[in-house]
C-alpha cells in the first residue's frame, strides 16, 4: 500500500477528533509502564504424563489426575502461593457416551490456588472431585454442583499419586494423568481412552500427550509514555525487541496483537486509530480487531497474513522502513510522518499484547452525542476457516502426511482442535503439540484417506475437521500426489 493509498485513511485518522496545541508531549521515561498496552510473553511448557485405557472392562469410573510439583517456580512464596487458571473440556464425543463417573483428582506439593472453568462439558456428566488443596470453581461450571474432598496427605511422588488413587477406587486403573513443573494456564481434556490392551498408567517426562496443554505466562515489563485522551491523538507505537530469546537466531518470530476500545466517558466513542509496530526481528503479526469499534491502520516493519477484518487496514514498511533511532527521537519521527503520538510503549520481549486504545472524542451537538455500541463480535467460521486452510504447512512424504500449524496462530483463530473428520478413530489421529507446532501425523491407509491410483501416481485426500471454542465447525481439505518413480 503506497502513502497515496493511505492518504484518505490517515486524513479520516486526522479528523477523528479535535487536533490541539501539543501542550503535553509524549516524553519517554524509562522508568514509567506503559498506561494503555500490556505485554506478556507466552510459553508452552512440556509435560510429564501417562494414559491408560483400563483394558477390556474399563469400569465404574473415569480417573483423571493433574498434578504440579512446582519444580521449577522461581520464587515461589507459600504465604502468597501461586494461582493456576485450569480450563477443563471434552477429549472427544465419547465423554457424553461414557456411562462412568468422572474423577478428576487436583494434586499439588505445595499450596497452589486452583481455579477451574469447564467448557463443553455434558450437563449429564457426574463428577467426584478430589484435591490436595481448596479449589476455586467457577460458578457456571457444571463442577460447582459437586462436592469437593480435600486429600491433605497425598505422597509428594507421581507413581505414588497414582497407585494411591488406584486403591481408593477398587483398584481401578487412572485413565490419564498429566503432571507439570510450572504453568499458570492448563487446557485439560477429560474423557475415555479407546483400546483393548490392558496397559498401567506409567509416566514418560516429556510426553507428547494432547491431553494436556500447558502455558506459562509471563509479565513483560514496559516502558512509555502517554498523552491524556482528552488531547484526542490516537497515534500509538509499540516497540519490541523480539519475542523469544535472542539465543535462538533461527526461531521464527511471531505474535499476537489485540486492539481492544477503552471507554474514557460516555462521550467518546469509535475512535479512528494508528498503531506503529516496530520490531528489531521480522516478526509475524496476528492481529485481532474484533473488540474495536473505529477503524485501525496497521504500520510495520512486521509482516501479517491475518484474515481481513472490515475495520482493519495493513501497511508493512520493510525491516528498513523505520530509522533506527532512540525512543524519544522516533516518537518525534512518527509525530511529524504519521500525527503526533498518544502513546509510546517498549518492551523486549513479548508474543501476546493487548492494547486498549482510549476513545476520543468524534463530534457533539450541543452536549448531545451520538453513542455508537461497543461491540465484540465473534468472528464468521467462514472467514476462520478460510484462514486455517490458508495457514497450514502440508508436507507429502511417501507413505505419510504432516499437516501443521503454529499453535499460538490457532488459539488466536479461536480453534479448539483439528483431526481427520473421516478417522475411524479420531482419538489416534488429532493433533499433537510438538514445541510451537499443532502437527497432524497420518499414513495414507490411515485416518480416512480415499486413494485414486492413476497410470504414474497416487492421489490421496483427506478432510480435517476443525472445531471452534465456541463449538462450531467445518471442515477443510488436504491432498498429497505422489508419483510411482519405479514405473517404467
């Protein structure tokens, strides 16, 4: 997009509200955060973790354990014990078919404060709860009908848990149990394993369950400036460094962005907004505008392949695009190229960050304003779907496919899982978490792959069902060609 393309929307941008003296100047403190912008730098933790399908006669109960043994919590103060957000959901459509009842067993070897949500649990699922330590149930949650057992001397070893928990339930096997150093948000599946095979639940460290996703989420420190609303400037600069480690060069940069309105008084309202993202990596962007009612520019030196969305427009500059400057010289920069700066936010590492961009004032008829709603749409599954299906990475080897995403893009999509819709056993062919990646694994005599068999090849297709939080879904195709390299 040329400066000509952008010259009516940066005017619109000028015109939004009054543009004042500059009598209060963005002046960067170093030691000041920033007002309106949060960072946070998001990282997927690995876990310790085992199954168990019971055998042939699985039993009365469903056992699931979710333990912590806060290894490697720097810090860690038991006066102020650390909280972790669990949000529980179904493994699969066989929860609702289960006649069991459901354990799920909270363990702890410290004080920890559980704070659990369900989502898309059957209303008809019964539960038995036992923890080491109180929980904090939400109270919409299907679980805050049912008790909770506090086990206050459950052993501080993981086989131990197990066997324990084993012998309180008649010596049934636990269907799964998933363990985890550190974390302050854990996406757990509860339901049954598939199989025949009468197998013990016997821990592997760093497991490649799907049971289990853990997420450690770090505060970012800021730094900034900010101009009060009032002024009606709504020109903002967040400035990263990077968003992972610089110790990893070749680690693809990518980061989530979501532009939120923050309501100063009822008097503003749909305010146009300009963001410069400025980053030392090339970094992926995906960038969510759902929760702003104005319209936002986007300038970087980033890149982004977000789904267009009807208030948001994209201008990527070039690694090169912006002066290498320091802070209180490229906030003049932007001020004279793009209308003085309203806020200015640093931070040297960080993949998740949230800005709440303050309304200003549009117009007023005599102290009479047209309110515009605030409004947080979700977003088409037609326009999700579109983006999942353009984002994926498809490899054809030949006997097999991965298909993969980056699992921070997925979360950001509001994706729930991916798995081949046509599976005889979805189970055995969802998705894996593997480091940052949502892979699919699956032979082409596998997961529902049809095969057309041509005069010097092979076609194979497959459709993968992709499940929203919300529940929606759809599907989309894959297809590998491979070609018989032994026919004459």
């Amino acid at each position: 997009m040329s400066f000509v393309q952008l010259l009516p929307y940066l005017l619109l941008l000028l015109s939004s509200g009054p543009r004042l003296v500059l009598c209060d100047r963005c002046t960067y403190d170093e030691s000041t955060p920033s007002e309106y912008v949060t960072c946070l730098s998001i990282i997927q933790r690995p876990p310790y973790a085992c199954e168990s399908n019971g055998g042939s006669a699985p039993g009365e109960y469903q056992i699931h354990i979710l333990e912590t043994d806060l290894n490697k919590v720097q810090d860690y103060d038991e006066s102020n014990p650390p909280e972790i957000v669990v949000v529980i959901k179904p493994w699969s459509s066989l929860l609702e078919m289960s006649p069991q009842t459901v354990v799920l067993v909270f363990h702890a070897f410290k004080p920890v404060t559980w704070r659990v949500y369900t989502e898309h649990i059957p209303l008809t699922t019964n539960f038995i709860i036992k923890s080491s330590y109180p929980l904090i149930i939400d109270p919409s949650s299907i679980l805050s009908k049912f008790p909770v057992d506090i086990m206050s001397h459950l052993p501080r070893d993981s086989s131990s848990v197990i066997r324990m928990i084993e012998s309180y339930f008649g010596g049934q096997r636990v269907t799964s149990f998933s363990g985890f150093h550190e974390g302050s948000r854990i996406n757990w599946s509860i339901g049954p394993v598939t199989g025949e095979t009468d197998n013990a639940c016997t821990i592997q460290l760093l497991s490649l369950t799907k049971r289990v996703k853990i997420f450690k989420e770090i505060p970012v420190r800021t730094s900034g400036c900010t101009v009060p609303a009032a002024l009606g400037f709504n020109t903002h600069i967040i400035d990263i460094a990077s968003t992972t480690d610089t110790k990893f060069p070749l680690h693809k940069h990518s980061a989530t962005l979501i532009v939120k309105s923050k309501i100063q008084n009822e008097e503003f309202f749909g305010s146009n907004v300009l963001l410069i993202l400025k980053s030392k990596k090339n970094i992926e962007w995906t960038i969510d505008t759902s929760g702003m009612d104005g319209n936002v520019l986007v300038v970087t030196n980033g890149n982004s392949e977000t789904t267009t969305q009807s208030n948001l427009r994209f201008n990527t500059v070039g690694m090169g695009g912006f002066p290498a400057l320091e802070p209180q010289a490229f906030i003049g920069y932007v001020s004279k190229k793009y209308g003085v700066v309203a806020s200015y936010t640093k931070a040297e590492m960080a993949n998740h960050i949230v800005i709440e961009v303050p309304e200003v004032l549009l117009h007023s008829n005599g102290g009479n304003t047209t309110e515009q709603p605030m409004t947080d749409p979700l977003p088409d599954v037609e326009e999700i779907i579109a983006s999942v299906d353009g984002q994926k990475t498809v490899n054809c080897y030949k006997s097999k496919v991965t298909v993969s995403w980056p699992l921070l893009l997925l979360d950001s999509l509001y994706v729930e899982d991916v798995y081949f819709a046509a599976a005889p056993d979805p189970d055995s062919c969802g998705m894996q978490a593997i480091g940052a990646q949502g892979t699919l694994l699956s032979g082409y005599d596998e997961c529902g792959h049809t095969a057309e068999h041509l005069e010097y090849s092979s076609v194979y297709r497959a459709s993968l069902a992709v499940v929203l939080n919300d529940g929606r879904s759809s599907q989309i195709e894959i297809e590998c060609r491979i070609y018989d390299t032994h026919r004459d």
